[in-house]
C-alpha cells in the first residue's frame, strides 16, 4: 500500500514546474494521468534531444510514474472526455499560462460544478496583481523572487542558480499545498484551489534574505565579508559571494588538484563551537587565545586572513581528505562534488537516489529518485510514459468507455491516432 494510493490525478502539466509536483504524487502512489496534446505532447519531450527519435532526458527525468492520454481538449469530444476525466478524478493539477484553462472552459467554477471534491492545483508566475498575466520560466522567478540580486559577488552581476527554485521548488510547494488540501477533504468533503507563484516560491526560498534587509536598520551585516573588508552597505541586502548566510562563518576553499579541477574545492564553516579544533587542524594554535580571534565577535573583520590561512591547510588536501580529517572533529566542511561524482555516488544509489531506468526508446538512464523518503511508502521509480500510450486503457478502464462508444471516441479525432489506439 502506498500512501496516496487510490488518489487520481488528472495531470495537465508541461514543462518543469508542474511535472516535477505531479511526479511526486505518483512516487507517493497516486495514479497520475497525464493529458497530452495529441501527436505533440509536452513540448519537452523534444527538447535538448539526446537520442534522436527518442524522448528526452528532460521529457523522462520529471515524468516517472505517471500514464500518457492523449487528448485534444479544444475538441468537442475531447471536451466531453475531460469533463468525465474530471468526475473521476480527486486532483487536476495544470501550470498553463494565465487564462489558457478558462479559453479552454474549464474555469474554476465549470469545475466545481462538475466535481465539488475536485482540488485544483495551478502554479503560475506571479500572483494576482499586475504581473500575473505574464508568462514565466524558471530565471524570471529567480531575478523576480530575490534569489539573483542576493547570488553572486558583489562586484558581478547578479547570478542566476543551478538549482531550480522556480521550478522543482515551486513545484514542491504545490505538491504539499495538494496533499494538505486533500486532507482538510477528509473532514470537509470539498475540494479547493491551491496555487503557488513561482515569484512567491522563490522568495520563500529566499526568507534569510528579507531578514538581512531589515537588519541593514539596525548597522551592517557583519558576518559578511565585505564588512570586514570595510566597504559600505548600501541599502539593499547585496550579494554575499561564498558567504555563509548564518550566524557561523563559512567560505569555499581552494583544495589540492585546484588548478586543474574545477570542482577541487570544499566549504569550510568555522563554528564558534570548534573554533579550538580548528585552530590545532591549521597548524595556528595561537588563534585559540590570541586577543582578536578566541572570541568569534572579535574575528567578524578578519574573516579574509582567516580563511586565507585555512585554505593554506585545505590547499594541501584534496576535498576529501579535508572531509576525512574535520569530520572526526566535528567541523562542518562539505566537498563539491560534481555531477559526474554525484552520479557515481555509492550512497545516494543504496537510498534510491540516484537510481538507473529503463527506457524502451533510449536505453538504461540515470535519474534522481525520490528524494522524500516515507518508511510506510518505499518508491518504485518506474519509466515515464511514451506519448499516449495508456490512451485506449484509461479511456476504457477509467472512464468507461467500451464498443460503439469507445469507436465514436476515437473517429473524433479527440485522442490520437486511431490506428496507433488499436495496436494498443
Ligand atoms: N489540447 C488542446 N490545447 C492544449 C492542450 C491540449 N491537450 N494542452 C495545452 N493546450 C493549449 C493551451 O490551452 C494553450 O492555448 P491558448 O493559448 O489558446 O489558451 C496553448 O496550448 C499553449 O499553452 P501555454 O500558453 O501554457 O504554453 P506556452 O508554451 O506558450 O507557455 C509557459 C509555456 C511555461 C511559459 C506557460 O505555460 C506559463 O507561463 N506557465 C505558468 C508558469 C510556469 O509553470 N512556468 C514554468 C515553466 S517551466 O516549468
């Protein structure tokens, strides 16, 4: 039994965002049926194509565990199906571009008419306001919801991440906004709409920096490096570089190999609570009680000398050694790791983190699994589905349809190719 076993879900996702929250549900086992544009699908499976003919990785990597129907719902019929679709289903989550369900005339109202239980998940760009027509990808989120003008170093330009706040997080933040309005259901018997802006979900992302803001009143930030370094704040939070973000110091070191690896580097955190450790590790005991440096307040304007000679000591170890040695001791430090390191980590394969798929159109390719684990729900990752391919099983296993009816169906045009339908 897995957790969200016997919830359907009607997936009208595209892209990253909503595909990443829908993928989620059905790792925790929901059965999610994902409606595709007949002969297109969603537009990633085509894009940054790897394998000629095949689906992407793009396509796969977000789309495990779910069902592929294809079904044109501009079309009478296909209207007729998705309206029935909606009477089965317990949750429709879709990420369209503001309006495009209401176009379609599936308006939050239509909806409830249909299926008071239903929950209506959408994520969009921004909220309601003056933004909240445009149409948004996963950098517009960043520089809109304060991640870009907080990353990078103060003298670049602000940085756009690698990881996919907009995006996966905002897809995250619908995925519990869903299973938290499915059970005030349980109590309520109705459903609700959930909604999450990706400005929003990156902002919550970005809390720590909104509470630099308001500490800017008070004085300077001063565990931040340009503070020791005795430039001005000015009047917003600016970006701190490799600064920690918290109360405890930390940086990105040089390690051995640096020169030619461009990964050879670790994150050395000096905590006030092993500050002695790390004084004996560097080979500079004397910090311990030298006036200036045994009490963390006194270091805040020497952070640079500081790190400059701890990475004297990291500069002589590789990133794992350094990893081996201040573990022990109870320093917080952190490899980079690559993703060519990541992919061929022993540990996150044994949690089914990193774990290998199937895939009948491209061969065995590596994915992140799940990485929320219930001991009650293990996850089964399992391939994404091929363009329509569970079309004529959920047409007649979910809703029904069989004989004369089902034949109607297909002539529409509603659902695909009818000759690839039959061979099904
Ligand atoms: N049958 C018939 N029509 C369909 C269909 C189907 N099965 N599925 C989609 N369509 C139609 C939509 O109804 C829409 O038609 P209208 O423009 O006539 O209303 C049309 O396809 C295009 O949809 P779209 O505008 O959502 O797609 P786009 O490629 O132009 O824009 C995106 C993509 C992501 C910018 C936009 O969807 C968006 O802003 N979404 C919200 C924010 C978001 O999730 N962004 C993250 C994207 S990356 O994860």
């Amino acid at each position: 039994m897995k957790a969200l076993e016997g919830v359907k879900v009607l997936d009208f996702t595209h892209v990253q965002s909503g595909p990443t929250c829908t993928q989620l549900l059905g790792w925790f086992g929901a059965d999610v049926i994902k409606v595709e544009r007949p002969g297109v699908g969603d537009a990633t499976r085509k894009q940054l194509v790897d394998v000629p003919g095949a689906d992407s990785l793009y396509f796969t990597m977000l789309n495990h565990n779910k069902r592929s129907i294809e079904l044109n719902s501009k079309n009478e019929t296909g209207k007729e199906i998705l309206t029935r679709l909606i009477e089965e289903c317990d949750v429709m989550v879709e990420n369209f571009a503001p309006g495009a369900l209401d176009r379609m005339g599936f308006s939050w109202e239509r909806i409830q008419e249909i299926n008071p239980r239903m929950i209506l998940a959408s994520i969009k760009g921004f909220g309601p306001g003056k933004y909240e027509d445009c149409k948004v990808y996963e950098n517009v989120a960043q520089c809109a919801g304060g991640s870009a003008s907080t990353t990078g170093f103060r003298d670049g330009p602000p940085l756009v991440t690698g990881a996919q706040i907009g995006d996966s997080g905002t897809g995250l933040h619908l995925c519990l906004g869903i299973v938290t309005a499915l059970f005030q259901r349980e109590k309520s018997g109705r459903g609700q709409k959930v909604t999450a802006a990706m400005q929003d979900g990156v902002l919550n992302l970005c809390r720590v920096k909104l509470r630099d803001q308001q500490r800017l009143n008070a004085g300077p930030l001063t565990e931040y490096s340009q503070y020791g370094e005795g430039v001005p704040f000015g009047e917003a939070t600016p970006r701190a570089g490799n600064d920690s973000g918290g109360g405890q110091p930390g940086r990105i070191l040089k390690c051995k190999g640096w020169e030619t690896d461009p990964n050879a580097y670790t994150y050395f955190i000096t905590q006030a609570a092993v500050w002695e450790k790390v004084c004996d590790v560097i080979g500079a005991p004397e910090w311990k009680t030298a006036e200036g440096y045994a009490k963390p307040i006194d270091r805040l304007d020497k952070l640079n000398e500081i790190f400059d000679r701890i990475e004297q000591w990291t500069m002589t170890k590789t990133k794992f050694e350094v990893m081996d040695i201040c573990n022990p001791l109870d320093i917080p430090v952190g490899p980079i790791l690559s993703t060519k390191e990541i992919m061929e980590d022993d540990g996150l394969r044994a949690t089914g983190t990193i774990v290998d798929v199937d895939h009948p159109e491209r061969g065995t390719y590596t994915t992140v699994g799940c990485p929320i684990k219930l001991s009650d729900s293990p996850v089964e990752v399992t391939r994404s589905p091929l363009l329509g391919e569970h079309t004529a099983e959920i047409l007649q296993t979910v809703l029904g349809y069989q004989g004369d009816e089902m034949e109607r169906v297909i002539a529409s045009g509603a659902v695909g190719d009818a000759n690839e339908i039959a061979a099904e």
